[in-house]
C-alpha cells in the first residue's frame, strides 16, 4: 500500500488514519511432532493449478497453550470486570459521551492546541498552496515535487506552481511492474511458501515509494510541469487501477513460476514478461494516459504578468533547465533504534527500477536528523521527510503531538513501548512523506515545534499546514533526505561501508 492519503482521513473522526501494516505472511511455526529424517521421506503432492511439486512441511501440532483450561475467558472473570468497571462513576460519565461523540474529542488536550500553534520564528521565504494527492498513496513524489517547485517558483517569480505527479506515477507503476516480474524470475525456485515470496506476492506494487525511488524515476524520465500531463480519475483515485494491475502481476507472476517448473530457460521467462509488461502498459496508458513521447511548449505568466514560454523541452531538459535540483547529489538519513547507528543498511527486494540505484540509508541519531533539518530550513530551502503520520494527530487543528489525547483520563490507560519497540513489535513505521518548512526555535536554538508541508489539500491546520511538535519528531520521524554539501562527512563516509540488509519484510522497507 502507498502512503496514507487524503481519502483516509475522516474529519469526524480525527483518530481514524487507514494506516498500512507489514504483517507476516508465512505460516506459523510450531514444533514439530516428526523428525527430520520421517519429513525428508514424505511424499510429494502436485499442485494440479501450478504443476509445481512440493514437499509437505513438517506436520504441525495445534497449539496447546492457547486451549489450556486456565487460558479460558471464563464468566465470572466478565462479571468481575464490568462490576469494577460500574463502581468508577468517571467510566460511567465518559461512557455517556462517547455515545454520540467521537472519543478522541473528549480527550483532546486543550494545552496542546493552545502550544501547537502555526507560528514560527524560521520558515522558507517560499510557500505555496498545499497540494493534494486526493485517494492515492503519492505522498513521496508529491512532497519531492513539493520540494523541486520552489526552485521553480525562486526562478521565475510565480505565484504558484505544481510539477506533475502523474507523470512520476506512470512510470513508477510500470517499472515497479517489471521489478516484480524480475523478483519472480529471480525467486522462481524458492517455495511458494517462502516468507518473502510471500511478501511480494501480497502486495505486488503501490502507490508509495522512497527517496532513492525518486532519484531513479527523475534521472531516466525527468519531470514535467502539470499542464503537460495531467491528472486523471485514476491517478487521483489509484484504488480500481492497483486492484487491476496487481491482480494482472499475481497472474503472472504464478505463470513465470509456472514455466520455470517446468524447465524454461531464463530468456523464455524473460519473454513471457516482456507479454505481459505489454498489457501493463496498455492498462497504464488507457488509466492515466501516455506520457509526452514529443518536446512540449511551456507556457506562463509570473506574479508581475511577464509572459515566458519555452519550447521543444523534453522531461529530462526540462528537469535540467528549469529545475537543477542536485537530486543525485542527496543522502537519506534514518532513525531506526534496533540497529547501529553512522552504518548502512538497504532492504532487500526493495526497489522500482532495474539496474537502477539500490535503496541506501545512513542510521543516524534522531538529534542528528533535527539538526541537519534545521540547518537545510535555515539557509531556505524545504526538506523532505517520512514519517507515521497515523499517530496523535488532530486533522481539524493540523497538530502532530504524542501528548495530544489524553488516553488516561478517559481510559486510565498507558503506553510505554520505546521507538524501537514498536519498530519491532508492528506498532508504528514510515506510513507518510510530508515536507517541512519551517521550525520554532527557543532561546537556546533548540526545536520546539515544526512546520509542515502536507498533500492533503487545504482542509485543517493552516491552510493544509500542520504543526509537529519536536517529541512527536523524536518518536515518529524515520527519515530524512538532505543536500550532501550540507552534510557533515562523517555521514558521507558510511555511504562507503558494506552495506547491511534487512530482510524483504522489515518495517524500514515500509514505502512512504
């Protein structure tokens, strides 16, 4: 799944953030009631669908602890529970509210919206409307497009601006096609059952990416402005376009796996593939139509009314010409509190374009990240980041605070997991890429509160602005991505390292 959109926030209710999850595919593992040498001698069944044979896993055993008798849920425990619950006059209160009220209302902490408020004593001399990415998970390329638009907007004096995130979106989603198809090729011997296989076969592409996505895209397609490739249903409502297109790559992904069973060569599988890229792109180009093939004329008045127009620009002139954006030239830092940090790591299986850039991050302290970020907002210029916006945020007053709602005033309840924690454990990860603009200072040159560039349109906050309190940056930012010429060395000298890799399934490979 992409980034979260527009489309998953229900402004009646403020808590309810459709937030995507890496969840396990593989089969649970239990002991095993045979020996090894009785599994090695099982027969083999032929799945008549996939003319694939597979050897029988070990036999697994129904678990026992669950179906204790002391594991049961037993009346008198229900009965005990709802009379403690009765004997709090505050539950009973609160339980009236919330019967026609949204609860996240009744425990938002008036404190917080008076403190989070949208001003603040360093922000780029450039802002614009918010964008709106509507029902699609673009999040990375509107906010990386959200960041190339100043440069625009500095050179030419304009108003306002949008580059066209269509036009990324198209050829992300074909070369996202391909990679899978690749994958499938390179795994056509592993088990169907494979944990990664899996993986991939779950969710096949999205709508979301990340930053060394986007230099790939950029540096093979370039960019276009909006009025040269617009927007159409299917880009701004993805959900019908994905459901097709992934249904298409399981079918055949399963008829690569199906024809390396049987012994075609790798040329043969290729073949097959360039097939069914074939229908890909005919499914892409009717949704979203084709990209330019022929230069195109750009066209346009700035805010004191002078005309301009440039001709015969291609996507790459024009990136080059009228953007300059050092996109190659950029480094993404992450936040990850399970592994060491100033190493390198990458995820495996994660990508868009083959032969491309691989994914590369520099695990960094959170201080570190924030005072770079500081820096960059500083000197003018926007930073582009990702984080899970899904957590303690209020749409209507566009606030991000962990001390937002007051979860133990209604609920006498707590949370206490570490970063890393729920890394680990499937609580929080990257759902989200936004841009920041600006950042409060206190006496001492420390954070206080951040501003924020979102793709959501301009409903709540600021205009579509939101406000992010520097605790939630510590706990739910996980990257991000800076010029190289304002990064210290050190950082750039991890760029140089063997690379870790975490698997295909780690929470670091959620796409923004």
């Amino acid at each position: 799944m992409g980034c979260t959109s527009s489309k998953h926030i229900n402004l009646a209710d403020n808590a309810s953030i459709s937030r995507k999850r890496q969840q396990s595919t593989n089969l649970p593992s239990y002991r095993s009631t045979s020996s090894s040498s009785t599994v090695a001698n099982l027969p083999a069944y032929t799945d008549m669908k996939l003319d694939i044979d597979t050897y029988a896993s070990p036999i697994l055993t129904e678990p026992q602890g669950v179906n204790h008798p002391k594991a049961v849920l037993r009346q008198e425990k229900v009965h005990q529970l709802s009379n403690e619950f009765k004997a709090d006059p505050k539950n009973l209160m609160v339980q009236n509210a919330a019967h026609s009220l949204d609860f996240t209302t009744l425990i938002t902490n008036r404190d917080v919206l008076i403190e989070d408020n949208h001003v603040f004593n360093t922000k780029i001399p450039i802002e614009s409307m918010v964008t709106n990415q509507k029902s699609s998970g673009r999040c990375w390329i509107f906010a990386a497009l959200n960041v190339f638009r100043v440069e625009v907007m500095k050179k030419y004096n304009l108003e306002e601006f949008e580059l066209s995130q269509g036009y990324l979106f198209f050829w992300d989603k074909f070369e996202k096609s391909n990679w899978f198809l690749e994958c499938m090729i390179d795994m056509r011997d592993r088990d169907v059952n494979d944990r990664v296989v899996q993986h991939l076969f779950k969710e096949p592409i999205s709508d979301g990416g990340q930053w060394d996505m986007l230099i790939n895209l950029v540096e093979r397609y370039g960019v276009v402005p909006k009025s040269a490739y617009p927007e159409t249903f299917s880009s701004s409502n993805s959900g019908k376009l994905n459901t097709l297109v992934i249904s298409k790559l399981r079918d055949h992904g399963v008829a690569l796996r199906r024809m390396a069973s049987r012994g075609h060569s790798i040329e043969q599988l290729r073949h097959e593939k360039d097939k069914a890229l074939k229908e890909i792109y005919n499914i892409m180009a009717i949704t979203l139509g084709e990209p330019p093939k022929k230069p195109f004329t750009w066209a346009f008045r700035n805010k004191d009314k002078k005309y301009f127009e440039f001709t015969d620009l291609t996507p790459q002139s024009y990136f080059k010409e009228h953007i300059g954006y050092p996109i190659g030239e950029t480094i993404s830092l992450i936040n990850d509190p399970r592994n060491r940090y100033m190493e390198l790591y990458t995820v495996q299986y994660l990508g868009n374009i083959s032969g491309g850039r691989p994914i590369r991050y520099v695990n960094a302290h959170i201080e570190d990240l924030k005072t770079l970020a500081i820096e960059k907002l500083k000197s003018g210029n926007p930073v582009w980041f990702g984080a899970d916006v899904g957590k303690y945020l209020n749409r209507d007053a566009g606030i991000l605070d962990p001390k937002l709602f007051q979860y133990d005033l209604a609920f006498n309840i707590q949370f206490n997991m570490t970063k890393a924690e729920r890394l680990i454990h499937g609580e929080s990860l990257m759902t989200h890429a936004m841009v920041f603009t600006g950042v409060h200072l206190d006496v001492n040159g420390k954070p206080v509160r951040w501003r924020v560039e979102n793709s959501w349109g301009s409903v709540g906050g600021d205009k579509g602005y939101l406000t992010m309190s520097d605790a939630w940056f510590s706990e739910f930012v996980y990257q991000v991505v800076l010029e190289k010429t304002i990064v210290p060395q050190k950082f750039l000298d991890v760029l140089n390292q063997d690379v870790h890799v975490l698997p295909a399934y780690d929470p670091m490979g959620a796409l923004a």
